[in-house]
C-alpha cells in the first residue's frame, strides 16, 4: 500500500434492501467508523415491492452523518476522505426528472413481481428467448428490465418524458451518483448493467435487441463504465466537501465477492442477507448455466472478470418473519440458541419460498411451505428447519453451478449478517461437502466497494495488497458424510418439485 504522513480515508456506502449503511476505512482498509439506518419497505399490492428514493437518501444522509461521528481519530475531518465508494442492492430503480430532481415514483425492488405475466409470455417468444443469450440472465420478475417495460406501459406520460429524453433511470447506484455529484453524473458501473436484462454480456454496452424488446428508449438509461472508472466527484452536499471522487462502484454481490478477495477462477463466496447468493468466479470467460445466471464479477481498467451466480430471494428474511412475523424470536441472533435447544428438526421441514424460488427453479409463484409438523414440534425445530432450509436453498444450486464453472469448488467464504451464525454454517456444510471459511469481517459488500475505490483513486496500487487485508477467522468443515447429504439433497429436491407443481 501506499505510504502516507498523514492518514487518508475512504468512505463506503453500502445502500441494502432494508437499510442504508456507512463504513469509513483508514487506507489500511481497517474500519475506524460506521452507521447505519433502517428505511421503510412499501408493500401496496400482494407481490409488489416498493422503496421510497427520499427515504433512501435521507437513510444514506443519517448513516453517513453517524459514521462521521463515530470516527475516533482526533485528526480525522471529512477532507481527509480520499475516495468513494459505493455498494448496492442490484435490481431495485426508480425514475427521476432530470430537471427538478424529484422522482416520478417509488422505487420498484428486486423482491417485486409484478412483471410475472410480461415474464412468461417473453419466454414464449423468439425474441425473449435471444434476451438469455444477450444478457446472460432469465426472464424472472427479479431483473429491472421486465419491470421497467411494465412501469412505461403502464404510464403513458412517464414513457413519453421518458423517449424525449426528459427523465433518468437509475439502479441504486446511479441514483446515489446523482444524488452525491449534484445531478452532474448520469452513470451506472457494469456489474449493476448486468443486473437489468439491458445489457449484451459480452460487449458491456446496452443492448440494441434488448431496449426494442422491452421497449425502454437508451435516452433514460445512464452511461455504463467500468467499476474503478471517475464516476464524478461530490458537490453541493452539506456533509461531505466538494471535490471527493466516486470510484469505485460495485453491486453488492460483486462488492462481496471482490470484498472477500475471491479473484481467482473458482474461487466463490455465499452472502447471507435477505436472500443468499453464491457467487463463482469463472475469470474472463462467460460461462453458461441453467442452474443460476452469468454476469460481470467487475471490470477494472477495461478488463472484466465473469461470474457465474446462484440467487436465493429469501435467507435472513426468513429468519426476520420467525422473528416478526410468527414472533417466535425477539431478535435475529436468537435464532442459533433456539435452534439449538433440539437436537435435530425432528422431521420439520421448510421450503423459505417467501418471495417465490430463485435459482435453479425461477418459480416466482411458488410460496412457503411449512411442513412435517406434529403435537411433539416445538418452536426449536421450527427454528432448525429454518437455518437447514436456508442451507438447502442455497445448496440447490451449487453443483451444477460448480459444474458449469468448469472447477472443483474445496472451500466457500461466507459473509453477511447470517454468516455469524455457527448453526447455519454446519449446515451449510454438511449441504454442500465442502469447507465453509469465514472471515474476519462480515460486512464484504462494503469492504469490496471501499477496496475498488481505494484500487481507483490510487490509494493501493494492486489485489495483492487486498488478499492479506481481511483473512479466514474461522472453518467448519463437514461433519456427515457424502451419502447422508446425498439423502438430504433428494429429499429436498422432491419436496420443491411437490411445492412448485403444488402437489404437497
């Protein structure tokens, strides 16, 4: 790393599906401050998933405001923040006047499935199909692209400002950039382009087919540039200096993946927060899956690195309905102890489809599915067959996501807030057979946004200065054998196929 008199710094944000959160890093990439703040989730139709822009902002404003606060150093002020950087939930946009600023509606969120039908009947046609191909996904409400198409025939106005070129389209990222630099950047990185079924895999540039497909005009889509690329620099804010450059941009997968210094081929991570994805890195080649989706890991300095990814809608949310849905548990972390006042989940079993089954299925109808309930169950094998319900999703797709990396996958890095649960990682594996490592800090996503920034603004000058910044603090190895997960593994996936066919 590079040698400094005086300490530099660099702040992350790291805008989530539930809150907003703010780490500032010393250029050691040790954390020395952090806030964060919760914001309100919108829910005005079953199936519909909503955010507030204004909310948001104001989130990211307080937890940054609090994470200023909370730095120790008597000579830390904010001029001292050398970079940027920015993490976010991929798939969740809104639209905006370009003039007045002022959005033209609540944001639309990943968790949101009200493109289903546009779904289905895109998957019926030529041109839908070529939509895979191009974009490396599936036609799934979780993508922005179907949403989008849905929001502009549904409002003949925001389509017309949108084609005249009147209104900005922004995923979380570009939202924030245009909030931080005073509306002068219109700017998205490609790892959040992936995310929205707009973008060709291979050229990194919107795609032509795509845009006449899903109807959206290229006059509202934002630039795409590479993830250590000069997003612009802050102005006008009242709580950070003008001048501060944002360089480093990452969706918070790609953040976690970078974050956990996975940037060899074969090297994945699992992160746990709402829903859990596992990350592949299959380096510059665009791998081909049916067990998840492709998409961009990062491009540094032109250069992209590929990834194959497995998503499951619904981890730590299942264990937030545990806690205030059923009221089983008054917080999260209650769950491993609760769990383990039983020694198995004596049959119980849960299928966490809150939000509909991601990878491999794309089954965004499917629901929950509580089950093998008896007068013996208690509330700990209700809590059990969560955390194993969690581990089985996520373990669905890792085989044939691993076989289609063209890699023997001995070892996965786990973070998130779910990681710091011991339970969950047995589980996880005993699922998947092989070793679970867990690092130091959990938190990845911000930790990957601030170490593309600090890469981008020249703070550190190479990865290798980031592999030895946040190392293994704990391994769990499997403790049942090949043939018992096997056994596990079927009579998991009988239990989805009942589910989805609704034959249960």
């Amino acid at each position: 790393m590079l040698k400094y008199r005086i300490m530099r710094y660099v702040l992350a944000i790291d805008q989530g599906t539930t809150s907003s959160r703010c780490v500032i890093y010393n250029q050691r990439l040790e954390i020395v401050g952090q806030g964060q703040e919760a914001f309100p989730q919108h829910f005005p139709k079953a199936d519909w998933v909503e955010h507030d822009l204004g909310e948001i902002w104001a989130s990211v404003l307080s937890a940054t405001l609090s994470a200023l606060a909370s730095v120790p150093q008597r000579d830390f002020d904010p001029s001292k923040i050398v970079a940027i950087g920015i993490t976010n939930q991929r798939e969740t946009f809104g639209i905006w006047d370009r003039k007045s600023h002022d959005p033209m509606g609540r944001a639309i969120v990943w968790q949101c499935r009200r493109s289903s039908d546009i779904c289905k009947k895109l998957a019926k046609t030529v041109a839908g199909r070529k939509l895979t191909t191009l974009t490396g996904l599936v036609l799934d409400p979780y993508f922005s692209g179907t949403k989008l198409k849905w929001w502009l025939a549904h409002d003949a106005t925001i389509a017309r400002r949108a084609k005249a070129g009147e209104l900005a389209f922004g995923t979380m990222d570009t939202f924030l950039i245009w909030k931080l630099t005073g509306g002068a950047s219109h700017v998205t990185d490609v790892t959040n382009a992936s995310r929205t079924l707009l973008m060709d895999l291979k050229s990194r540039q919107w795609s032509t087919h795509a845009l006449k497909t899903l109807g959206v005009p290229m006059a509202l889509l934002p630039s795409i540039l590479d993830s250590n690329a000069p997003f612009g620099v802050t102005k006008g804010l009242s709580f950070l200096p003008d001048g501060i450059p944002i360089c480093g941009v990452l969706g918070d997968q790609q953040a976690a993946l970078f974050g956990q210094a996975c940037f060899r081929p074969g090297d994945g991570k699992v992160t746990y927060g709402t829903g859990a994805f596992l990350l592949l890195n299959t380096g510059s080649d665009i791998k081909r899956t049916k067990n998840g989706v492709s998409t961009v890991a990062w491009s540094i300095n032109g250069k992209p690195v590929y990834a194959l990814e497995a998503s499951v809608f619904i981890a730590g949310a299942a264990v937030q309905w545990l806690r205030d849905g059923l009221k089983l548990i008054s917080r999260s972390a209650d769950i491993e102890p609760l769990a383990r006042s039983v020694s198995d989940s004596d049959g119980v079993f849960f299928v966490p489809a809150l939000s509909g089954l991601g990878s491999p299925h794309w089954a965004p109808h499917a629901r929950g599915l509580l089950g093998g309930l008896t007068r013996r169950t208690q509330q700990g094998h209700v809590a059990r067959a969560t955390l194993e319900g969690i581990a089985a999703s996520v373990g669905d797709s890792f085989d044939g996501l691993a076989r289609d990396a063209g890699t023997k996958i001995r070892s996965l890095r786990v973070d998130g807030g779910a990681a710091a649960n011991d339970l969950l990682l047995e589980e996880q594996a005993n699922y998947l057979q092989v070793k679970i490592e867990r690092p130091r800090d959990l938190e990845s996503t911000a930790r990957g946004a601030a170490s593309m920034a600090a890469l981008g603004s020249g703070l550190i000058s190479n990865l290798d200065n980031l592999r030895q910044s946040n190392p293994v603090a704990k391994t769990v190895a499997p403790s049942i054998s090949r043939k018992q997960s096997h056994t596990r593994k079927e009579i998991w996936k009988r239990r989805v196929r009942a589910l989805i066919g609704g034959a249960y």
